[in-house]
C-alpha cells in the first residue's frame, strides 16, 4: 500500500459519476414494469424478481470485492466492474432471459461498488473520508430522485429500450473517465494473521454488530420506499398523491446524504451516539404512525418528510463509519464486504416479509410493530458499535 496516497484529475469527476450509476440502473427498472411487461409479452408479475435479484446479489458477492482488489487493486478493478455493469446493462434489451441475466450482473456490479467505494476513499482521502464519502453518496440520491422522476416519461415518449440504452451510455461515460485512475492503483495488504495482513472481520464481535445494523437499516430502507404509497393508497390516499409523497421521501434525504458524512466523519463518539438515538426516533416515529394511519395529506407529508430524513441518514453514516472505524484501506476492505454480505441478505427478505405479512393478517398492524422493533434491534447494534473507535483495535 502507497504510504503517500497519490490519484489523477480524474478521480474526483470519477467518484461523482461511480455515484450517479450506484442504483438506477435497478431503481429505474420498477417505475415502467408494466411497459417493460408488455414490450416482452409477459405478465409484469413474472418481472417481480427484478426488484429481488440485485439485493441476492449485493449479499452473495460482496464479500469477494476485497479478494479481486487485493489481487488487481482498487482502482483497476472499478474498470472491471463498470465493464461488467455496462454489459449487464445494456443485455437487457435483448430478450426476457436476457433482461434476468443482465440484471443479476448488474447487481453483480454493483456489489463491488458498494463495498469498494468506501475503500478507494479511505487509500486516497483517508483525512477527508465524510467530504468525499457525502459526494457519491448525495450524487447517488441525487441521480436516484431524478430518474425516478423522468423514467416513466422517456419511457412514454420512446420506449423502454431507450431508457436502458441512456442508463447505459452513462455508465460508458464513467468508465472512460475512469481509465486514468488507473495509474495509481492501490493494492490492499493481504488477509490473515501476520504484521501487515487483515484480521477476518468474521470473527469480530462489533462488525457482526455493524453487519446487523446494515441489514436492518436497508430492510428499513427499502420496505419503505416498496410499501409506504401502497400503505398510503389503502387508506384513501390517491395513487398520484402517493407518488408525491414518494418524491417528497426521495428529496428530504438529499441534504442529509451530503451532511452526514462530514457531521460522523468529525463527531465524538458521545455525538455519534446521540446521532443514532435521534435518527432512530425519527423513524420510530413515522412507523408509529402508520398505527394511527388516516386518508389527510399533512399526516402522510409529515410521514414521508420524517422517513425520508430517517433512512437517508442511515446510509451515509454506515458508509463513513467503513472508513472512521478502520485503520486502513484494506481494513475498511474487509469491515464493508463482510457487513454488506450479511446486511443484503437481511434486507432483501424485508419488503417480501411485511408484504407476506399482510396476505396472511390482512392489516398493517403487526409487521409495522415488528418494523419498530427492528428499528430498536438497529439502534442498539449502532450504539454497540460506537462503544469502539476502531472494529479491529
């Protein structure tokens, strides 16, 4: 590992744009499901594992980025991965089998990215981890926001094919930007027991708590965003009302996706903690109140705009602690891959157990009572974690 970190120019514009394709190329997908359903002649509910496919994926691969980047390095093997996304990407245009497979290596992708993001930043800004780690992470809610908001019209103006090709085209631009930072790749020390290697994070007990609070915070995540409009429809709430909101939910969580990172980065642990305490109320909350759910605009905007503020400030404070809670690069390799691997499996079952939930009692009750808890299970397993400045110390 470089002791001196050197990068090009091109890094920066490359950390921007690796955060602008972080998730639409799956985020962008389940807006025109219907369309996509019937340019192929299927029914849209065979297309219901699209959604599924990516989070198996996140699970499954994270936990071999660190072994590819200790073998090719960081910065080369985001050439890989983003020739990798392109593929996937842009197959899906080809036919129904092809749409699957595509979508599974996209998710491939992605895997790689989400672990190796906070990796790169820790090797070439390991002084600045919450300034860089707030730019891909307001750059991905950004780009999230946008394309869900202009997916369903490209589609409606052309097909869904254009919009896989214009998903696509933006993932060629970073690679091409990209290519210079090749040249000062950083190799991450190996894994295992001697002076310079990596301690498995397997066998650390406060990353088993990092890697719980990972998966319950996306199942939060990503059970709200899937359910909160359906939640709301039910209750009388029109279905363009409940597209709003969802906006509203997406837009809240851009501030704090670019302040938190900076606020965690140079916070005391004592503030830390205080942090988690008061984002997990603001979520408590809004589950809370989908007890006393009504068909009024104000209580679902005050819903949605607590939500929002709540999952959107999880995200970037377990992506800057990858960095903060490690001593170096391939440290933070290792805490992000293993956490990732086991959150992503706790997460992609999330959405499917509240849905389940709901065939088999028919009321929301019981699985937001069951979120609520998950929520405490969360906190607690962030507070544990900040008892430690760093995992492996």
């Amino acid at each position: 590992m470089q002791t001196t970190p050197k990068h090009s120019a091109f890094l920066l514009p490359g950390i921007i744009l690796l955060g602008a394709v972080l998730r639409i190329p799956i985020t962008s997908i389940p807006p025109v499901l219907s369309e996509i359903a019937h340019g192929l002649h299927i029914p849209v509910a065979s297309l219901g594992i699209l959604t599924t496919l990516p989070l198996l994926a996140f699970a499954i691969f994270s936990p071999i980025a660190p072994m590819i980047a200790r073998k090719f390095g960081i910065e080369a093997t985001f050439i890989g991965v983003l020739i990798l996304m392109f593929i996937g990407s842009i197959i899906r245009v080809i036919s129904t089998p092809f749409l699957f497979i595509g979508t599974l290596l996209v998710g491939i992708a992605i895997s790689q990215m989400n672990v190796l993001l906070p990796t790169l930043i820790a090797a070439n800004f390991p002084t600045k981890i919450g300034g860089y780690t707030s730019i891909y992470t307001f750059t991905m809610g950004l780009m999230t926001a946008l394309f869900s908001a202009i997916s369903v019209p490209i589609v409606l103006a052309t097909n869904w094919q254009t919009l896989i090709g214009l998903l696509s085209g933006l993932v060629i631009i970073d690679l091409l930007v990209w290519f210079p930072n090749v040249r000062h790749n950083h190799l991450l020390a190996p894994k295992g027991t001697g002076k310079n290697s990596v301690p498995s994070a397997w066998k650390n007990v406060t990353a088993w708590y990092l890697l719980v609070f990972m998966g319950l915070q996306s199942a939060l995540f990503y059970t709200s965003i899937s359910w909160l409009p359906t939640i709301a429809i039910s209750h009388g709430v029109s279905g363009s009302t409940a597209g709003i909101l969802a906006g509203v939910n997406a837009l809240v969580s851009l501030p704090v996706s670019f302040l938190v990172p900076n606020i965690i980065a140079h916070a005391s642990a004592p503030k830390r903690r205080l942090f988690v305490i008061g984002v997990s109320l603001l979520a408590i909350i809004s589950f809370t109140m989908l007890l006393f759910a009504n068909d009024s605009f104000i209580f679902w905007l005050v819903l949605n705009v607590l939500n929002g503020l709540a999952t959107g400030a999880l995200f970037p404070y377990l992506m800057t602690s990858f960095g903060k809670k490690t001593n170096n690069p391939a440290e933070t390799a290792e805490l992000s891959g293993m956490a990732q691997a086991g959150g992503y499996l706790i997460a992609a079952v999330g959405p499917f157990l509240f849905g389940l939930g709901y065939a088999t009692f028919h009321s929301w009750s019981i699985q937001t009572i069951a979120l609520i808890i998950a929520t405490l299970i969360m906190m607690t397993c962030a507070l544990l974690v900040e008892r430690k400045e760093k995992v492996f110390d």
